[in-house]
C-alpha cells in the first residue's frame, strides 16, 4: 500500500460512505477491518514470476479494479485469492480468517469468494436452473426444493426467470454470463471475483453483464473486478489497482488513476487504451 | 440422408429406398427377437410344464425341407430353349431344415452369449470409470492406472483366459461354491469368462472414457471447484456426467468388439453362441451352412446393440454436447441458426 498517498484514502473512503448509506449496510464494527487483505503474495510458475509482491486491502462494500497489461498478474492475483491456484508466499485473510493457512479448508472458503470466469464454464450438461442448484445441492446440502427456490430468485435477480429450462448452448453469451454470476451468487459469497468477465462478449452483449455488476455495486456487494471496461471502472469501483510485471504500480480512486496518475508507467497505459 | 432425425441401423439400410429400408429392418428385427424370445419363453416355461414340443426340440419339423431338396437335387428346369440348373434350390431347402435342425442351439448358445456381454460390459465399466479418472486426475498415481492398461490391453484375450481357467486356483474355489452349476447358475467356466472379460474389456474401456474425460474443458471442472466443491465432487457431478455422454460412440464400440469376442469363452468350454455352433459344425461336416448361419445370428445381436446404443445417445443427449445429429457445419445442410452461431 506504499503506493498510496493519505489524501487518496480520504477521497476512497468518502465516496464509499456515499454507497453504503444507499445500501444501508454500514457497520461500524466491520469498518475497521478491511475484509480482504493481501499480504505480499510472490508465485511464479516455473521461471516466470508472475506475482511479486502483491499487497492490497479491500474493505467491504468496496469495488476494486484491477487494471495492467495481459500478463501483469491480475488473473493469477484473482485465482490466488480463492486458491485455485496456490500461492508460493504471502498471506491473504478474509476478515479473521487466513484463505492461505494450511488448516484452511479451500473448498469452505470458495464459498465465501464466489469467482466470475472470462470463459463463463457454465456445466455444459445442465439447465440455467441445475447450474445454481447443483452448488446449492451438493456442497450446501439443501433440499430440491429449497435449492431450486434460491436458484429461481437468484435467476430473477440477474434477469433470466424465463430461461431456466434452458440448457447453456441454448442461451447467448451475455445470458450464460448472467447465469454464471447467479451461480456465484447463490453460495452467499462475501466477496465476488469477476476475471475478465466480458472479455469474451461483443459489446452488445457486455453492457447487459455490465448491468447485473453495477446492480451488484448498488446492493453493496464487496468486489474485486479484473476488466478493460474502463466505463464499468469509472462509474463503479471504489479504487482502482494498476498492475504490471507481477507488481502494483499504482492504487487510488478512479479519478485520480485515470485523470492524474502518478506513474509515467500508468499514464502511458491508459493512452495506450483510449487510442484502441 | 436429408432425415431431420436419422434412426441408426434403419437409417443406413434405408439409404435410396427409405420407405423399404426402415420396414424390412424392423420385419427382421421382430422375426430375429420373436424367436429368440419364443425359443427360450418355450425352452425355460413352458418345457417345464409340459407344453409345446419341449425343451430344445423344433418346432417345425426340418422332413418337407429335406424332401423338397431332394426333388431338386440334379434337376434341370426347362423354359422354351434356355436350360436353367436347379442345384441351388435344393442347397437353399437343404439350408432351411439344417436351420430348422441347429435353431435351438443357437438360440440356447445366443443367450450365454448375450449374458456373457451384457454383464462383463457394464462391470467393466464400473472398473474402467475409476481407473480412467485416476489416470487422468490421479497426478503421482497415474502409472498404476497406466500399467493396469498396458498390461491388459498387451496381453491376449484367450491367454488371460487360459491364466484364469487353467493357472490360478480361481476355478477350484469358484467351483467349490455351493450354488455354481445348480439350477439356472452356471456353471464355474461361465464365471471365469465373465471375470476375464470385465477385467479385459474394463482396460479397452478406461482408455474410451480417458479420451472423453479429456475432451471435456478444464475449466468445467474449476468452475465446479470454484463453488466449493472438491475435486472428486467436481469430478462425479460436472465431468463424468459429460464424459459418459462423449463416450458413448467409443463406448458401442467396445460393446461390439465384445459380442464378437465372447467367442473365445468357448475355448474354456463355455456352450456359448460360437461353442454350440462348432460342437455341431465338427459332428456334421457342414462347416460352410453352419457358420454362416452363426454369423446372422452375431449380425442381428451386433445390429441390435448399435441401434439401441444409438437410442440411448439421443435420449441423454443435451443440446451442445457431443454430436448426436452429425456435424451441420460445413454441409449443404447447414441450417440457418447453425450458420447464426457461428457467425
């Protein structure tokens, strides 16, 4: 966090305020933990070292965007922090609880961190409906009725009551991303990942997948985003972590990162981008 | 084939005539299962309570046949000044009473046969799935999975049988066991080729299902792992249900192999299909009839485990797996909504 300059924080914590008091979810007692730390993660496969020394803190209600060059470390980051992939050092804790201790179970804790993929993997042999229920069934243990009832408001939320029956090859690549996010959802996840979740979408159909997000902004869900869409970025992160070559190279609010960086390197990465 | 829904076996023999094709097939179908079923309903029920002509026997007599090919036997047939040689009706006649003569052997033989298959293929497939995940997911353990493979799918058939009947002890504990021989339970030869054919068919197997564990996505199997379930979970509820619907194609196929190769049990005395057919083909001398009625009967069985296999590949099938109706890409057949997803 070394990177961040006090008025910065300032100007972050305000504008979160702002949101919580729309949600309603303001807790004093939270507020002073952030609920997602991360220590000085290092992993590298091979001889390639793709995380170097990565801290970063997300309190709740917070909406971090992670912006950098492909193959600056930002899906590897998202993977470490529900242990997909393991970590080589470095510690990352969710509230009170250590994600990276080896008497953690990774399986309890995924359920916490719910994740988003660019690829979206929703099963291929299951319905809209089955893909959230299988989660709720097998690892919550819930009752088929249960399970489908949470799967069906979770399906209304994002928009797609009336594709439930349809299995993924039968729906759009926006519609499957929804889904994908439902799935997430369903877990009761304190934190959502999203990995490049519209990457693999045309822009017509990124804005309907940027619409469940921003809705998730608005209820107040704690969220670290990896995105290009810089539009999502201005409009809803709370800060936003610029990477590069496995480090953090700049952390601040929006405005700030996008309008002023402090970084030569940061600045020539965001001309880089308005120029595609 | 322009047929929206293409049927298996009715389908290819339908080709140009596709009204003839699907009736004969099906004609043959129930003529080929009617009396399967009608032979052993009269050999296992009735036989016992004393109605029909009993178990094994005809039900026709073979003696018109036999007197019809013995009028054409040497005969010519004279139409206006062509001379035509009769000879052939009287194999054809000759043919029809052997038929009618060896038809409840082959039909006794064709249920050892399918009961041979049926059960070696599915306990082999209940080894074959855990063996074909450990090779696939087993990381450190992979060569145990590895060399079960090899070794079987290295070694012949009717020599793993031999090791089986002749070189373990196995056929004196199994023939020791009370119930073995009595009654419906066969005999302990029947046992030990259905204990080598699951173990040979569950190595055939675990590499079918290996190629469809394979071709489903990695990150089907993370996105399950990513909700909280561990990886065996992962693996029993998102990627077998996938792989057994990939692997039925490759899956038929190991079951047809097997039809055919559940002759060898009859070189360990199993009265199988095979076994009955030679028994009588060695004491008669009429290898050529003999045989080739064998093979319609493996036909029909062969023909009939294709189709259904083809039926159950379409039941489970779900839209954007695997591909039950053929490619559509790339064919003047290629529909409009096809055309729509892969633009």
């Amino acid at each position: 966090m070394s990177e961040r300059n006090p008025d910065d924080a300032g100007g972050r914590i305000e504008s979160k305020r702002e949101r919580e008091s729309v949600a309603g979810t303001a807790d004093a007692e939270r507020e002073t933990e952030p609920l997602l730390r991360i220590e000085d993660l290092w992993k590298s496969y091979g001889n390639e070292e793709v995380l170097r020394g990565v801290s970063l803190e997300v309190d709740r209600g917070d909406v971090e965007v992670l912006v950098g060059p492909s193959g600056s470390g930002k899906s590897t980051l998202l993977r470490c922090l529900n242990r997909l992939t393991e970590v080589d050092s470095g510690h990352v804790y969710l509230g009170e609880t250590e994600v990276t201790g080896p008497d953690t179970d990774p399986n309890a804790i995924r359920q916490q961190i719910g994740m988003v993929f660019q690829d979206i993997n929703l099963f291929t042999h299951l319905t809209a409906r089955q893909n959230i229920t299988l989660g709720l069934r097998k690892v919550r243990g819930q009752s088929k009725a249960e399970a489908r009832r949470r799967a069906d408001s979770e399906l209304d939320r994002v928009g797609l009551l009336a594709q439930a029956g349809s299995y993924p090859a039968q729906l759009s690549g926006g519609q499957k991303q929804r889904v994908g996010i439902a799935r997430a959802l369903a877990m009761d996840p304190e934190v959502m990942l999203f990995d490049e979740p519209t990457s693999a979408l045309d822009p017509e159909l990124s804005n309907e997948v940027l619409e469940v997000m921003s809705q998730l902004v608005a209820e107040g869900m704690t969220m670290v985003v990896v995105t290009h869409e810089m539009r999502f970025a201005r409009g809803g992160a709370t800060g936003i972590t610029f990477l590069d070559e496995g480090k953090v190279i700049e952390h601040g609010p929006p405005d700030q990162i996008f309008d002023d960086p402090e970084r030569e390197r940061t600045a020539r990465f965001f001309q880089s981008i308005r120029h595609e | 084939m322009s047929d929206s829904s293409p049927d298996g076996v009715r389908d290819r023999l339908g080709g140009s005539s596709r009204r003839i094709g699907p009736v004969l097939a099906v004609l043959a179908g129930v003529a080929f299962w009617g009396w399967l079923l009608t032979r052993w309903f009269n050999d296992w029920v009735l036989a016992r309570v004393g109605v029909g002509p009993g178990a094994g026997e005809n039900y026709l007599s073979p003696a018109p046949f036999e007197a019809a090919a013995e009028t054409f036997e040497g005969t010519v047939a004279t139409v206006g000044p062509v001379r035509l040689p009769m000879n052939w009706l009287a194999t054809l006649f000759d043919g029809v009473a052997l038929a009618i003569d060896i038809a409840p052997i082959l039909a006794d033989g064709a249920w050892n046969t399918i009961v041979l298959t049926g059960v070696s293929i599915v306990l082999g497939l209940f080894i074959a799935v855990p063996i074909a995940v450990l090779r696939v997911y087993g990381g450190p353990f992979r060569w145990i999975a590895l060399a079960y493979t090899e070794l079987i799918r290295g070694t012949p058939l009717l020599a793993q049988l031999f090791v089986l009947y002749y070189g373990l002890p196995l056929a004196v504990w199994i023939n020791d066991l009370e119930m073995v021989g009595r009654g419906f339970v066969p005999e302990y030869a029947f046992w030990i080729a259905i204990i080598g054919f699951t173990i040979n068919g569950s190595a055939y197997q675990t590499e079918y299902i290996r190629g469809a564990l394979e071709s489903v996505d990695e990150g089907q199997l993370t996105a399950a792992r990513a909700i909280g379930m561990t990886r065996l979970e992962g693996i029993r509820h998102v990627v077998l249900p996938q792989t057994l619907r990939y692997g039925i194609p490759a899956w038929t196929n190991e079951l047809v192999y097997l039809i055919k190769y559940s002759s060898l049990a009859g070189f360990i005395t199993v009265p199988e299909l095979y076994y009955r057919a030679s028994r009588v083909a060695s004491s008669t001398f009429e290898y050529t009839p003999i045989f080739t009625l064998l093979a319609l009967v493996y036909l029909g069985l062969v023909l009939t485990a294709t189709d259904a296999m083809g039926r159950l590949e379409r039941r489970v099938a779900i839209p954007g797996l695997g591909q039950v109706g053929g490619r559509q890409q790339g064919t003047s057949k290629e529909t409009r909504t096809d055309a729509d997803e892969t633009a």
